[in-house]
C-alpha cells in the first residue's frame, strides 16, 4: 500500500526531495503523497524528523 502523511508533518519539505518519484507534493497544511504514483520505497519515511509518512 501507498504511503500516507500523517498531521505530525511539519512541512519541512524533506520527504519531497527525497521522494525518487515526485509523488509528494505540499498540500492544504502539510505534504500528501499521490498513492496512484508511489512505489512503497520508504525514502520520505526514513527523512521525515517527525516520522510523518507511514505505510497505510
């Protein structure tokens, strides 16, 4: 399953440049992750300081 961001994001923006497939994007208050783009490989989980995307 797709990655999803939690509302512990803090917007920083780090899953984003890490994500090798641009499926993040910053959205109404904190980053969302397209599920129809991701491919589960956890890159914005292991750079989130606040560990906000977690696997659905």
């Amino acid at each position: 399953m797709a990655y999803k961001i939690s509302d512990e994001c803090i917007s920083c923006g780090a899953c984003a440049a890490e994500c090798p497939v641009e499926a993040i994007s910053e959205g109404d208050g904190k980053y969302v992750i397209d599920a129809d783009t991701c491919i589960e490989c956890g890159a914005c989980a292991d750079t989130c300081p606040v560990s906000a995307p977690a696997a659905e």
